[in-house]
C-alpha cells in the first residue's frame, strides 16, 4: 500500500505508551521526542536531542544490559535512515526484549519537511527482514494500532514496525534537555541506589 | 623460557577485572587476539557493528541499564564518531575505546593516512582524553589508567595503540 500516510502521530504514541507499566522507552530526536513527551515526561523516557542515527543502538544498548525489562525505541523515518546498519547489528544479536517502532510521516519534520528516503521508495520493514529481524509489520490503518501495542508490551521477541502517519502540526511538548539528568534519572529508576556508583 | 605473555591476553585481564561486559567492534587485524579471548569469555558479548558510531550509543545505553561496554576500531574508524560522541559529552558518560593505529608508522597504504595522522586532534577536538601506547610493556598500565578514568570520572577516553606496537600490515611483501 502507498499514499499520503493519515493517522495522527500522537494518537498513535499515546496507544502505544497506554499503561505502560515499566517499559523503558528511547525517544529519536525531533517530534518523536515531543510525541513521547506529550503523554507525560516519565522517569523511565530517554528522549534524546541529538545523536542522530544513534536511538535504536542505545536501545540496544538498554535490552542488552537489562533483560529483564522491555525497551521501546520510538524514533522518527529520518532517525532511522541515519542509522540503518544498525538494523543489522540488533538483528545480529537478537534481543527478546527490544522493539523497535518508527513513526514515519516520510520527511524531515524539523527542517523544513523535505521529503525522506521512505517517501522516495525505501520500505523500511523490508531493510529490516532482509537485515534478519524475525518480524517487522507497516501501519497505514488504525485497526493496526491495538495489536501493535499488545505486541510491544507481550511479545517475547525482537520486533521491528513502521507507522505511517500524517504530516500535521502538533504543539511543542519538550522533554528535559538536560542530558546528565536524563541519564541520572533513567539509572536511577533502573538501578536505584547503585546508580550513583 | 616462558613465551612472554602477549598485551592483549593483558587487554582481556583489565576487562573482567573492571567488569566490561559488552565489547563492540568494526575489526582490525591488531584487535585479532583480544576479539577471540572476549569470543571465548562467556562473561563477555562480543557485538559487530556496521560502523563505529553504533558503537558509542551502544555503549551508552548499556550504562543507563548499569552495564559497562568498550568499542575496539581502528583509526579509520574515529572519524564515524566524531557527531556521536556529542552524545558522550552531553551526558557526560563514560566511554572507553581501543583504537589501533593506522596511517603512521610505516604506512604502506596511502589513503590511510590522513585519517591516522588526524585521529588524536579529531578525538581531542570533541573532548576525548587521549592515551598512547607505543610499546607492549606498556600496554597494561595504560590500559588500566584509561579504564578507572572512563568510568570513575565520567569521561571519555581512547588508548591510541600504535603501529609500532602492532606492527605494519604487509602488501605482499611489500
């Protein structure tokens, strides 16, 4: 399916992080940091401001390191095209605990919406397959929403998917900024007393 | 006579005495033996990536979940970093990593070069401590010295391991 992608990217982030108990989410830079932070600034949030191509390895980086706890990457189509080997280095170590959804409105939504690679033909759920995720699933229609985030808070396996949703104009709801609180308060709610080690 | 124990069987010491759990790569052949002794460590996962910046957010992440991780490359490599490593400083994360030098010391492939010759002033350029090493006896105190730097005080640091140490890489006998 192709076309101009309608469904309303914070709706979608708020389906997804609805009850979101423990899950520890990273947040790619630009409107899927304000998207995540529009449902409320969370301890367990690490929305970054910068390091491009860098969301889905730091989210790596957290499944790995914490098993036990499911780590959502939530980062935007220009994000991920920065970043694409990384697809194959996560697939390459396969971590249960990590999925990775990206909200692709299909351009470059912070300067001056020029139109990204997915808008020009590139399917990033098959890059993911072909580079060995056991599953990866595009999103054009609500009906998909639901059974997306029961996958990502149930599943018992690395999953990769792709929301298509509409360029729209959403209000600026800003994470903190502060990169050494960000880090402090996420190895804080992780580690408790130990994260001042 | 006892075969002298080789820097990187030293390498691999510091790394389970300081608890480096991840050990990410972009191969070098000067990194060969210290990749097989963290392959055959279970205490260690080794994570090949595609390009050496992975290895930085990587290792950032590992330490938000209370892991520590070091990034082997080799010179050519430094120059992927340099945007990623704003992450390190903003954050102030720790962050270690070995590079092997290329481009220096009896280079025999030019387009090594400028990447070698540049790679201290681009790590110090973006506030990277840099350590080097030019001979094996010294391997391990500088390799500790970098260790509890990175991870008592919060900053990044490369040991630069140079040709000399490694050896150059022949051509055919060239």
């Amino acid at each position: 399916m192709t076309g101009q992608p309608t469904l309303n990217r914070r709706a979608v982030v708020q389906t997804l992080l609805r009850e979101r108990g423990d899950l520890v989410v990273v947040a790619g830079l630009g409107a899927t940091a304000w998207d995540v932070a529009s449902v409320g600034d969370h301890p367990l949030d690490f929305p970054l401001w910068g390091a491009m191509g860098g969301a889905a390895m730091l989210g790596l980086g957290l499944a790995l390191a914490q098993p036990a706890r499911t780590v959502l990457v939530l980062t935007g189509d220009g994000e991920m095209l920065m970043g694409l080997g990384s697809l194959a280095t996560i697939a390459a170590q396969r971590p249960r605990n990590l999925r990775v959804v990206v909200m692709d409105n299909q351009v470059y939504g912070e300067t001056g919406r020029q139109p990204t690679h997915t808008a020009l033909g590139t399917d990033l759920a098959a890059v993911a397959l072909a580079c060995g995720f056991p599953t990866a699933r595009t999103l054009w229609e609500a009906d998909g929403l639901e059974p997306l985030r029961t996958a990502v808070h149930q599943s018992d396996d690395l999953l990769f998917a792709v929301v298509k949703v509409a360029v729209t104009d959403e209000p600026m709801t800003l994470p903190p900024r502060d990169g050494a609180y960000l880090k402090h308060r996420l190895r804080g709610a992780l580690l408790g007393p130990t994260a001042l080690e | 006579m006892d075969t002298p124990r080789h820097w990187t069987t030293d390498i691999h010491t510091l790394f389970k005495a300081h608890h480096i759990a991840l050990v990410s790569y972009v191969p070098d052949a000067g990194h060969t033996r210290l990749l097989n002794l963290c392959r055959a460590d279970e205490g260690m996962r080794l994570v090949p990536l595609t390009t050496e910046e992975e290895g930085i957010a990587l290792a950032a992440g590992a330490y938000l979940g209370g892991q520590r991780a070091a990034l082997l490359m080799q010179s050519s490599g430094v120059g992927n970093c340099i945007n990623m490593l704003s992450l390190v400083k903003t954050c102030s994360f720790p962050f270690l990593a070995l590079v092997t030098m290329r481009g220096e010391w009896g280079e025999f492939n030019p387009w090594q070069v400028p990447m070698g010759q540049a790679t201290p002033d681009v790590l110090r350029a973006m506030g990277v401590t840099v350590y080097r090493v030019t001979d094996a006896a010294a391997v391990h105190s500088t390799v500790e010295a970098a260790t509890r730097f990175a991870f008592a005080s919060y900053v990044p640091v490369a040991v630069l391991l140079s040709q000399s140490l490694l050896g150059s890489k022949s051509f055919g006998g060239k």
